[in-house]
C-alpha cells in the first residue's frame, strides 16, 4: 500500500505551509518527516488524517484517492503529542473506544473487542494496566495507551505528530527501541513527524527534510548524513562546524593553512563544513588553522572544547586521548579537519 503525495500545498491566509511537496511512502516503511518549525510537517500530516484540505494537489493510498474520502473513512490511526486519552475512561477502553464507535454494522462484538485490546495490552507491555484511569500512568505509559488505540482500529497507515515530545530525553530514547520494535512487528506504514534530528535518524526507514514548505532531501538515514544535499540539511541534522573558506587551483585555503580540496569542490568562496567529532587539534606548530580555545571540559565520554577561529565560533567534541596536553583557555592551537563538505558561496 503505498502512499504518494502529488504536488500538495497549503497556504493559510498570505502564510504558505506547503509549497507544493511531493513524495512516496513505501508499503510497511518507517518514513519521518523532519524539519524545523515552520517547515510544513505537521501541516503535511493533518492533511494526511483528513483534518486539514490543501489547496492544490493529489494524494493516494494504495492507489485510492485519499482527499476524496473522510477522516472516518480513511482508515487512518493518529498519535497526539500529548496523547488525547479520555481522562474519565480506563486504558482498556480508551483503547477500545475506536471500535466501540463504528456504525452498528462494522462494530465487533463486544468479546472481539475485549480480545483485541487484550492483544494490545500485551503489545504495548502494559497488560496489568488496563483497569487504570490515565491520571494513573507515567507520561511514557499514556503514550503507549496513545498508540495501542490508534492500532486498535486496524489503521491502514499510522500517523504520529511528536510522540515523545512532551516526556524527558530517557523516556524518549526507550520508547524510540520500544516503537520501532512494534513498527516491525504490525507493519504498518508509518508516518512520524519529528524535529528532533537523533530521533528520525535513529527510528526512520527514510528521512524526508522539509524548509519553508518544500521538501529538501529524501532518503535513507545514514545516506542523508553522508551526503547532505545542501548547507541547511548539513547544518540542521546537528554537529556541524561551518566556516568561510575559498578554493583554488585544487587547494582549500581555511585562514592561513591549505590542504587538498575535495575532487568535485566548487572553486572560488566555499562553506566548509566538518562534524564537531571530525577534526585533529595540534599544537601551535601543527597542521591546521589557528584557534583560540576559550573553553574547555569533559562531559561524559568525550571532551567538548570551545575555541574561536576564522571569526566564528568553534565547538568540537573530542575523544580525552585526543586533546593534546596544550589545550587551555587562552592557549592557540591548531584545527585540522579530517573530512570537509563543501557548498558554493559564503
């Protein structure tokens, strides 16, 4: 069942929230829509539930025009950051209410209902639970209720606007294995909408990053990190150090040091970027440019160490066996990096 998206854009009033984006969801894929605020994402998923229309475009499921058919009809499961549960309902039929709903003729019986939410309970982990009022659960419980009601309709596609974004970053990083975990095992294709980088990288089949209403890049996760398709998915995928640079004759320049450039590098002013993890720090008479440090401390397994250079602002992340015994504020050293990705203009 796959999910193609023609063209659609979205404005509201003289705001325009799609401009016209188009892409495919694959049968059972794991598709996150990544982006910053403002991007689109959000509007791109209602329009998706049916609670929003777009202005121009096309969308179809399995072949089947979506816009032509209701919220109700769609068949379509979403998840709330804020999870929406019925305070005054128990878990069991929080989970059941979407069944318990359907016109008299599609309805289950009532024991059909009972074992599907009993299957969901047991999917979710949370089968001792389902007795409880929501008041009762942890933020990362009320998720998992959150999610075994969307899947307790049979949805043909799955939609999740945020998820985690409420609960704190352990919370989120156990749900993260937990929600990929029962991805696998129903299938369904999922749409999962997200502005945290590590998040979609670490969850996703495909990555799908959005600006200002246009898509940017598509594709697998560690392809979209290797290969941005420009500055801003560089930049916005985190860790990037970015500085002015110029290329010629086969050589960057980065303030007073020179190196090879990359074979395809664009020649004159560049945007040099490198990760936060890639690059050497030497002593005054080594490779690189000149950097001032003006900060320095460990935290955790690596050493993070402020520094300014080539008028900006520096932040590398370093393994303590890599910072050489000079690193100090006040002290200049030298940056070297090991990788650079290059971007035409400054």
């Amino acid at each position: 069942m796959t999910l193609i998206v023609d063209s659609v854009a979205k404005a509201f009033g003289r705001f325009p929230a799609l401009g016209g984006v188009s892409l495919e969801a694959r049968e059972g894929e794991f598709l996150a829509l990544l982006g910053p605020s403002g991007s689109g994402k959000t509007t791109l998923l209602r329009i998706l539930a049916g609670l929003e229309t777009p202005d121009t475009g096309a969308v179809s499921f399995n072949g089947e025009d979506l816009l032509r058919l209701s919220a109700r009809e769609r068949r379509i499961g979403m998840v709330f950051q804020h999870y929406a549960l019925f305070r005054h309902m128990t878990v069991a039929k929080n989970i059941a209410f979407g069944l318990s709903v359907r016109p008299r003729a599609t309805r289950p019986s009532k024991d059909q209902v009972a074992a599907r939410v009993a299957d969901l309970l047991r999917l979710v982990q949370l089968e001792e639970l389902g007795d409880r009022y929501p008041a009762q659960l942890s933020g990362g419980q009320r998720q998992r209720v959150a999610l075994a009601r969307a899947l307790a309709i049979e949805p043909r596609m799955l939609l999740l606007d945020e998820p985690f974004g409420a609960l704190d970053a352990k919370v989120r990083r156990e749900l993260r294995r937990w929600l990929r975990k029962v991805h696998d095992e129903t299938g369904v294709t999922t749409i999962f909408v997200t502005h945290d980088q590590e998040e979609a990288l670490d969850l996703a089949d495909r990555v799908a990053i959005l600006k200002d209403g246009a898509l940017v890049q598509i594709g697998a996760p560690q392809a979209v990190y290797d290969a941005p398709a420009d500055a801003f998915v560089f930049d916005f995928l985190g860790g990037a150090v970015r500085l002015p640079g110029r290329v010629e004759g086969g050589r960057l320049t980065l303030g007073d040091w020179t190196s090879k450039a990359p074979t395809d590098a664009p020649l004159g002013d560049v945007q040099v970027f490198f990760r936060q993890d890639q690059a050497s720090l030497r002593g005054p008479d080594g490779e690189g440019f000149n950097a001032l440090v003006t900060g320095l401390v460990q935290r955790g397994p690596a050493v993070r160490i402020d520094l300014e250079g080539l008028g900006q602002s520096i932040e590398l992340l370093l393994p303590p066996g890599e910072v050489p015994d000079q690193a100090a504020p006040g002290r200049i050293l030298r940056v070297a990096p090991k990788a650079v990705t290059l971007f035409g203009g400054r």
